[in-house]
C-alpha cells in the first residue's frame, strides 16, 4: 500500500510517462529544445558507438583461433598430435620406415596442435615430405620432399607468429574499444536518458501548471513558480552534466591508442612472416639449382 510520500515520488514519473505518450502520438506541440551544441554531441557520440560495434563485430574475429582454417579439409587426432618440429625432430632419428611411421603416430606430448591455415598448410607440406620419402625411391634425396619439409617449419613459424598477433590485438585492442563501448559509451547513454528524462518532466510540468493557470507565468503562486524553476533547474543541471560526461568520452585517446596497438600487432607479425620466408625462399632455389644441375 502506498504512503502520501510514494504516491508524491510515483507522480512526477506517471507525469512524465503520460507527456512521453502523448508526444509518440503526436498530441503535444511544444517540446523543449535541447541546445544545439548538445544535440552536436550527441551525433557525435552516435557515430563514435556505430564506428566501435562495426569494427568489433569484424575484428572479434581474432579471438577465434580457427577463423582463417580451411573449412574443407579433415585432420585426424594424429595429424594433430604433434608440431611440425617435433615430428621432424623425430624423424630424423628414424632409421627405416616403419620407425618414421611411427613417429607420425606417436602419442601427443601436449595439447593439439592449433588450427590455423599456416599450420594446416605445415601439416600438410610435412605428411607430403614424408610420403615422398617413403615411396619407392625412398633410398635418394628428394629435393621436392627436402624442399616440403623446409617449407613446413617455415609455416609453422609463421602459424605461431599469427597466435601471437591475435593475442596482442585480444589484449591491447578488443579489451580497450569493447570497454569504450560498454562503459565509457554507457555511462553517456546512461547520462543522455537523465537529460530526457528531466526534459519530459519539465515540459510535463509546464503543460500541468498551463492546465491550471493559462500560458500567463504571472498567475502561477509562490509554489508552483518553485515547482517549474526546480524542474527548469534540473533539465539544465542534467543537460550540463550529459555534456560534460560525452565531451569526456570523445576526447579520451584511448581508442585511437588501441587502433595503433592493432595496427603495431598486425604490422608486426607481417614483418616476421616476411622475415621467416625470405630466410626460407634461397632455400627453397638451391634445392632447384642442384635438381636442374643433377638433371642436366
């Protein structure tokens, strides 16, 4: 059961609720303004949260760590026992063939292995080595089976140097722009909806007090002059503080910060991918010089 003082505070809400109904509906002619470098603000605090839930919506994407794996393929629980290096590290020690099978087929030693398109690409250039080896000609140096296992290393490192980027942009960018977006840009929505609610509490005081005294201010009483200065207060109060909590958010450098962090992290792994295959590509010509010479 309501008291005299919860029927005082459910009032004014009431009050506001009725004047928000009538303006949807288009009953209500005058509507307090808000001013215009707010409404500035607001805009801009508008295109700041589409720009952070467009950009994560695609950047996200880093967290998962299979997002560039190819969908097409099957590997079994064997393929992803081991890394690349340690199969190749068991392998040569292998002395005849069914010792390197069973180096493919050993017991993992740790977690499986990720997938990555790197890695599915080391994985896969490693078991063609090894088939090469195993076939008929097993008894001779294979450049092509050489050159595959080379390139396997190769894109394993570069599989590892992706984890890493992925890490570093989950750290240093989604952690920033995703609390740009759920608290920074909250806490303005939150201050943004005090402001209409003290602006539809002053107009749906204005339209009470017009009710009962015309549109002539100086027919109000003592009280009902305090009661439209209060609201008229509060709405420039409320305006102030929602402008001063937005400006906060706009000028922060957090997000663009977290957009070097993501360009650092990416520009990082890039160099080290190309820096991992330019070691591997004179490689990869020697075995084709000596097969030519040994052809010729």
């Amino acid at each position: 059961m309501l008291t005299i003082d919860d029927s005082a505070s459910v009032q004014p809400f009431a009050q506001r609720n009725l004047h928000y109904v009538k303006e949807q509906f288009g009953q209500i002619e005058e509507k307090t303004e808000l001013p215009q470098d707010y409404i500035a603000l607001e805009k801009r605090i508008e295109a700041l949260k589409a720009v952070h839930t467009k950009l994560l919506a695609v950047t996200s994407q880093y967290t998962h760590e299979a997002y560039d794996y190819p969908p097409n393929i099957r590997e079994s629980f064997t393929d992803l026992s081991r890394t690349v290096g340690e199969k190749v590290k068991l392998l040569s020690t292998a002395s005849s063939a069914a010792e390197a099978q069973q180096a493919f087929t050993a017991p993992p030693s740790t977690k499986p292995q990720p997938k990555t398109f790197n890695h599915a690409i080391a994985r896969a250039s490693l078991a063609g080595s090894q088939q090469l080896v195993m076939s008929e000609d097993a008894g001779t140096q294979d450049p092509l089976a050489q050159a595959l296992e080379r390139y396997a290393i190769a894109q394993e490192k570069v599989g590892e140097a992706r984890l890493d980027q992925d890490h570093k942009i989950q750290q240093r960018f989604l952690t920033g722009w995703s609390t740009t977006l759920n608290t920074n840009l909250g806490y303005a929505a939150k201050a943004r909806k005090a402001v209409e609610s003290a602006r539809l509490n002053l107009d749906a005081t204005k339209a009470r007090l017009r009710a009962k005294v015309g549109d002539n201010e100086a027919n109000m009483n003592d009280a009902q002059r305090a009661e439209l200065e209060k609201a008229e207060d509060d709405f420039v109060n409320q305006t102030e503080e929602a402008a001063g909590v937005m400006r906060n958010v706009l000028d922060t450098p957090e997000p663009l910060k977290n957009l070097a962090e993501l360009i650092a992290a990416q520009l990082e792994f890039h160099k080290r991918s190309q820096e991992i295959l330019t070691e591997l590509a004179p490689e990869i010509d020697n075995l084709q010089v000596e097969q030519e010479v040994s052809d010729a």
